[in-house]
C-alpha cells in the first residue's frame, strides 16, 4: 500500500493510498457518503498502524536474518582460522607478525 493520505474535495472528506494512485488524477476513497470525516480519521489511523507495524515487523526479520548469517560466517572464519593454524605448524611455518597479534587478542 505504501502511504495513506487523507484528501478534500470541497465538503468531502476521503483518502487515497498507493492503490488509489496519487497526484491530482488519484481517486480518493470516500466511506459513507463522502461526509464523515470522523470516519476517515479512524480508518486512516487504523492503516497507519498496520503501515507502520508491517514495516516494523519486516525490519526485525532481516534484522534476525542478517543476524544469523553473521554467526554462520563467523563460524566458518574460526573453522578456517583453524585449520590454516593447524597448517602453518604442520610445516613449521610461523605466522606473519599481523595473525601473531590477533591471536593475543581476546
């Protein structure tokens, strides 16, 4: 849906949203007779919060998911960490100076 907006036409009161169109050609939605603005408030306020909760919603999960394919990452580093340690004594190779000081890092 996108937006809600509400709209005046003279005396009518109504909104548009994404799926009305927008700009002087958008149809604007009137509920009742074109009247009741009270209406068009609480629904206009309805939608936003279903707007906004969505959009909420749909932060936290790529949040959660970008989240997961860290730990996986990171995982895979250690993994890989690891077996180039296991490598490097294997041929009695010393570190470079840089992986000698990450290693002392906690």
């Amino acid at each position: 849906m996108g937006t809600v907006d509400k709209s005046n036409c003279l005396c009518c009161v109504g909104m548009t949203t994404g799926l009305t169109g927008s700009g002087e050609g958008a149809q604007p939605i009137s509920p009742g007779c074109g009247c009741s603005e009270a209406l068009v408030n609480e629904i206009l306020e309805e939608l936003k919060k279903r707007i906004k909760a969505r959009g909420d919603t749909g932060q936290i999960q790529r949040t959660e998911k970008t989240q997961q394919l860290l730990q996986v990452t990171v995982g895979q580093v250690t993994e890989l960490n690891a077996k180039v340690d296991l490598i490097l004594r294997q041929m009695n190779i010393q570190p470079p100076p840089a992986m000698q000081t990450m290693e002392q890092k906690p």
